[in-house]
C-alpha cells in the first residue's frame, strides 16, 4: 500500500524535515514494495504499460528481508508519519504564532508611528522654545552687560561715598556732641511756663500733689526739692496763687464733664446730705449716673445753707442745677436719694415739682422754635402787656432799673415757656408722659438699718415703766449730779432729763474709750490692757461720733467681755492718785453693774447679731446692687423679726445654734456674742421679754422706711428697663465719707474757701 500524500505546507519543506534515518527507511520501504508488486506481475502475467512507466521511473533499492523486518518497518514508517503529523502541528503553531507576531508587530508599528508624530510635534515645540530661550538669553545678555555697567558706576559711587564718610567721621562728631548737649538740656529743665502760660502738665501736676495732701503753698517747694534731687533744673516757679488756680480750674473742667455725662446719660440720680461745722449748715451733693448699664459717681459741691429745711435744700439743687446749666444748656432731673427723715421726703415732693416746671419750660423753649411767628409775637405781647400792667403801667415800668426790667421779662419768658411747654406734654401719649414724669424716691439703706435699732431701744426702754418693773439706773452727767444733790425743782428737773440703759452705757463707754478727741479718754491705755487681757489689739466702736452700728457693736463687746472691762475700769482708778472715779468711768461702771442695763444690752447685742449685722452684710455686700430691687429682701427682714416676736427661744433657747433665726439663715457673725448672752440668761429673767419687746418695736419701724418699696407704688411698677435707667447705691457712703474729707481737710487747712474744696 502507498502512504497517503499530504500538501506541502507553504515555506515548509517535508523532505529537510525528515532525518537520515527515516530517509533510509523509506526507501528500503519503497524497495520492498516495489519486489512483491513484481512477484505479483510475474505470476499473473499480466502488467500494464502505465504501471511499468510507473515502477520504471521509480528507482529500486534492492531489499531483502523477512516478512516481520517489513513490518518493523512499517511501525516505524507510521511512527514517523505520526511524528511527521506532530510537526506539522507544531509547524501550525509555528505560522499562528508567527501570525500574532506579525500583528503584535503592526501594532506596535502603528503605536511607534503615533509617538514618532508627538515626538515630532514635540520636537517643534522645544524648537519653538529654544528659539524663546535664546531670544531671552540675548536679552540677559544685554541685561547682564547693563547691570555690569550699572556696577561698575555703582563701585565708583561707592569709592566717592567712602570717601564722603571718612570726611564726615568729624562732622559726625560734632553732632553727636551737639545733639547730647542739647538733649541734656531739654532733659535737666523742668518748664513752668511755655510763653508766659503756665503749661499743662505743671497745672495737673499741682492738682495731684494737692491731692495727694500738699497745701497749696508747698507745691512749689516740693517740685523745686524732688527735681533737684533728680539733678533738674525748674526753669520757673510755681506759685500758691498758681495752685489755686489750677485747682478751680480744674473743678470747672469737672462740672463741665459732669453735665456732659448728665446730657448723654440713661438716667442720672442725684444724693444728698447735710452737717453743720463751726456753726454753719453745709449741704453735700452727689450725681450718680446711669449710662448702659455701668454707674458712675461725680461729686457735684459743697454749698452752704441759712437751714436745714426741705425747701432751702430744693433751692440749693436748684441753683446748683442752673449753674450748670449756664455751662452746658439745660439737663432734666432725673431721680433723687437721702434717708428717710421727713424733711428729706419733703424735699423729694419739691424737687419733683421743680422737675415738672423745669421740663415744661424746656418743651416750651423747643415748641417756640416750631411756632408761627404771628401767633408767638401776638401770645408775647399779651404777656408783655400783662406784666406792665401788674407794674402799675407804663409809667412804673419806666420807673423801674434795668435789673428789675429784666428780672420781670425773665418771669414772663418763663411764664410762655410753661404754658406752651404744657400744651405740648399734654400732647404726648400717656406712655411718654409717664415717662417724662417719673420721678422715684428712695432711702438709705444703712439708715433705715440705724432708725429700726432707734425704734427698737426706745420700745424697750417703755417696757420697764409699762409692767411696772424698775428700769436701768440713770446715768447723769457732772452738772445734773451736782443739781440733784441739792435737791428742790431743779434738782428733779436733772433726774427727770437725765436717762440710763443700753444706748446711754455705750455712749459713755465710746466717749471713754475712744472719744473723738484724742487727748481725751483712754485710748492706747485700753488697747494696751485688752491687748494684753484678750490676746488681740482692740479698737472700741467710736460711738462718740455718729456711725452707723456704733452702738450695737458697742453693746456686743461689753457683754463678750464684761469682766475684762470691769478690771479695766478697776486700773484705771487704782492708776489714780485719790483711788477715785471721775464721773464719766463712775457712770460706765454703775452701767455694767446695774442689771436692767444688762438686760438692755443683752437684747441689743441679739438684735444686732440676728438682724442688723446680716442686713448691713447684705447691704453693702455687692456694691453694683440696683437699690431699687431691695424691696422683696426687706420682706425677708419682716419675716425674721416675726419669726423672733412669735417665739423668742429662736434666739433664747437650747437651739439657737443648730438652726440660726439669723436675718438670711447663716450662722452668728459673731458667735461669741451669743454663748455670752445665753451664760448670762439665768441671772436676766426679763430678757425674753425684753427680746421680744425690742424686735417688735423695729418691726413697727421697718414699714416706716420701707414705704418707696409699698404695694402700688413707683417702684414697684417700674419695668426692668426703667429700672436700670435708675439704678442708684443702697448706701449714701458717698456723700458722708465726702463731708469726712471735708472736716479733714479744713482741720488741715482751715482757711481755704469752698470754691477751692469743690474744685
């Protein structure tokens, strides 16, 4: 049989495929195939011409062989048909991968192409900028070889600017000298005066060393001393005049600055208070004002007074007012304060009609502006006819000076001024009335703390003759002693004045203790033994001057220390030539030896350690308190005199101490006070009575002081707005603390004016 052909594949040639061997084996293949076809032939005889062309042109290997080396052979020949076919495959395999070549090569062709245009492109664009470049290059080339020129003009610039400066070194310093001589001067003199007027400085400087204490005619002195000591010169000489002068001008400044802030103000409070020095009535002056919420305190002058009456003290605000007013225009009164005397709650009715009259002639004077000309001329006329007419006529009015002319036209413009002004309010809505209108008055807070004690002591003192029971020993002075001693009328007449108890032994033990004047009493004597006595340096309460708890601190400390004050009293007379007491230690140590007087003070220092120490605590505990929202605490004060008065043995009994009646809760400020009055109890057997009696009489008193707080009244009905408007200090310690620098100052300088102390 003849193998099956196959198709040469293209650019693949079978022949140089095979190897020698399978060469060789082909052919003895072909031979033995080409021997048995012949056999065949024979014996059959017959043959054909094409097949013999055919065996002819086919050359014949002589073979000789077994049937079974055929077939070896023919294994082999299928073998190397099926490794021929392999190769074949792989010769597929071949062309495939050489197919995915040639693609993956076209691609990557086609890729290259694209890179090849952008690179290009590239090449244009750095082309482009490389002629930039060297464009700009040319420039900086040209710019280098200017800045080479530049710098070469600048190195010789430089050699004359050198040598410039090695000329100027002496010049240099020269000036240098110059200029310190010049500055030590400036430096060492000290101007008083810059062309002819007393500079600026100089006059602040005055005001401050004054201040500070100097008097007027020491100023000068005391620069001239301090700046020489300094190694200044003064180049003038400050005067006393010049000092005075500084002074009162600087208290115009503050007027000025005063009604400015009075002007541009929320709403302003004015205070008041009054002494008498030398004989002589003095009124004080204060001006709080209220402006975005903060106060500020100015303090308005000192003016002097025939009385101490309600209606002189409104005439006195309203001249203080007018005058400045002629400095700065006119400013409305807003809300007034004092203590709650009468004459001052007279005074308030008085300044708030002033008030109303001083606004209507402000609307008037503004309406004026708005009003039609022939009505004005005609309503002035009228009243300038009446007015001649109550002269007498024209023949009177002629009469009269031209200060009185003037006096009656000023009556007259006032009259218009209020008339049209009163028109123009009744105008206005109810609320800008109301609010033009308000006007509230109110009360020291201190002082009604000083009034309800007041009240108290003289509640309790009527206790004793209303049940019939032996009051405190009367305590007389040397001249109603000696009176009684010889008995008659006038001898009564001194026992009847004279008075005794808690109030009157405090009085006499300040005056003893530390009297106003120190060369009277026993001053350091008594703060050496207590010192001594009780371990601490002690300063009795100075009840010889009018202070506020004087006296109920007063008692608290002769009740604590009873027996020390005892044995002090005992050194003083032992201290003593005659082994005697002058009148007044005689009269301090009946007190502390008489019961009812005991009792007395007991029940002060109760009252004071429960609810007036608290209440002034309270007081002046924050002093931006709003003074017009004290009144639900005073509520509270009520309550705990009630609280007392219901049942004293809150203050009395076993459990004062776990739980405090004390205005507020909080425990005893002094707690001392009250061990010591509880160990004395047992031998007071009227004090519970007398407790009660003293809180009830203060609270009776307290509504008396606490009216501008009443139900329905102003302040009750302010709103939060009008109360911040008129926000004012619960305590007047400004206007007495300034009538304490005013003592000061004139035992200092008793001869200077009261322009001068204002200023």
């Amino acid at each position: 049989m003849r193998a099956p052909k196959s198709a040469p594949l293209a650019g693949y040639n079978p022949s140089k495929a095979r190897s020698k061997g399978q060469k060789a084996a082909l052919a003895q293949l072909n031979t033995a195939r080409a021997q048995k076809h012949a056999e065949a032939h024979e014996i059959d005889g017959n043959s054909k011409d094409d097949d013999n062309e055919e065996d002819n042109n086919e050359e014949h290997v002589p073979f000789e062989g077994s049937a079974m080396q055929i077939e070896l052979l023919e294994e082999r020949v299928e073998l190397y048909e099926k490794g021929y076919r392999n190769e074949v495959k792989k010769a597929k395999w071949a062309k495939s991968s050489l197919d995915k070549t040639k693609e993956k090569l076209e691609k990557e062709r086609a890729e290259w192409e694209e890179e090849k245009k952008v690179f290009a492109k590239r090449g244009r664009e750095a082309g482009k900028e490389i002629s930039e470049l060297k464009k700009k290059l040319k420039v900086s080339n040209l710019t280098h070889s200017n800045l080479r020129a530049d710098k070469e003009n600048l190195c010789a610039n430089i050699n004359c600017l050198n040598k410039v400066v090695s000329r100027a070194v002496n010049n240099k310093n020269k000036a240098v000298l110059k200029a310190v001589e010049n500055t030590k001067k400036e430096v060492n003199t000290f101007q008083v005066k810059e062309k002819g007027v007393v500079t600026d400085s100089v006059q602040d400087l005055a005001r401050d060393l004054v201040a500070v204490g100097l008097k007027p005619g020491m100023v000068g002195p005391a620069v001239n001393r301090v700046l020489s000591a300094a190694g200044v010169n003064v180049n003038g000489t400050i005067l006393h005049t010049t000092t005075c002068r500084a002074i009162i001008k600087g208290g115009v400044a503050a007027d000025l600055q005063m009604t400015e802030a009075m002007k541009n103000s929320d709403g302003f409070v004015v205070s008041g208070d009054g002494t008498t020095h030398r004989s002589l009535n003095y009124e004080l002056h204060f001006v709080t004002v209220n402006k975005d919420g903060s106060r500020k305190n100015y303090f308005a002058g000192i003016t002097t007074a025939p009385n101490h009456t309600s209606q002189e003290q409104c005439d006195a605000w309203e001249r203080l007012f007018r005058r400045f007013t002629d400095l700065y225009n006119h400013s409305p009164l807003g809300k007034q304060k004092g203590d709650h005397a009468e004459d001052q709650k007279l005074l308030a009715k008085l300044l708030e009609n002033l008030k109303r009259v001083w606004d209507c002639e402000l609307r008037g004077e503004e309406a004026m502006l708005d009003m039609n000309m022939v009505l004005l001329a005609s309503v002035i006329m009228e009243a300038t006819t009446a007015t001649v007419y109550a002269a007498g006529g024209a023949e009177a009015w002629a009469s009269l000076s031209p200060e009185e002319q003037a006096h009656h036209t000023e009556n007259v413009y006032r009259a218009i001024y209020q008339c049209i002004g009163q028109n123009a309010f009744e105008s206005l809505s109810l609320d800008q009335q109301r609010t033009i209108d308000l006007f509230v008055w109110m009360g020291c807070e201190i002082h009604k703390d000083l009034n309800t004690v007041k009240a108290g002591a003289v509640a309790m003192g009527k206790w004793w003759e209303a049940n019939n029971v032996p009051g405190p020993k009367k305590l007389l002075n040397r001249s109603n002693k000696d009176a009684a001693k010889l008995g008659g009328a006038a001898g009564k007449n001194a026992k009847e004045v004279s008075v005794g108890g808690a109030i009157k032994a405090t009085s006499i033990a300040g005056a003893l203790f530390n009297h106003k004047n120190d060369k009277t009493g026993q001053h350091d004597t008594y703060k050496i033994f207590m010192e001594e006595k009780l371990g601490c340096l002690a300063t009795f309460p100075d009840t010889s001057n009018n202070r506020f708890q004087t006296h109920t601190l007063a008692a608290e400390q002769l009740i604590v220390n009873l027996e020390a004050y005892k044995d002090f009293l005992c050194l003083v007379k032992d201290k003593k030539e005659k082994r005697n007491w002058n009148n007044l230690e005689q009269n301090l140590w009946d007190a502390l030896n008489d019961l009812p007087t005991l009792h007395e003070l007991a029940a002060l220092a109760v009252y004071s350690q429960t609810i007036s120490v608290p209440y002034v605590a309270h007081v002046c505990q924050n002093p931006d308190r709003n003074a017009l929202d004290m009144g639900p605490y005073h509520q509270d004060v009520l309550a705990a005199c009630k609280a007392v008065i219901n049942n004293p043995n809150v203050v009395l009994g076993a459990d004062t101490f776990h739980a405090p009646a004390t205005l507020g809760g909080g425990q005893f400020y002094r707690p001392e006070v009250m061990y010591a009055v509880h160990r004395m109890a047992p031998s007071l057997p009227h004090l519970c009575p007398l407790v009660q009696r003293f809180f009830t009489g203060a609270y009776e008193a307290w509504p008396c002081f606490m009216t501008e707080f009443a139900a329905g009244g102003k302040i009750v009905q302010l709103t939060a707005e009008e109360r911040k408007c008129a926000a004012r200090n619960t305590t007047n310690d400004l206007n007495e603390s300034a009538f304490g620098i005013f003592r000061r100052n004139w035992r200092f300088a008793a001869h200077t004016s009261i322009l001068y102390h204002n200023s």
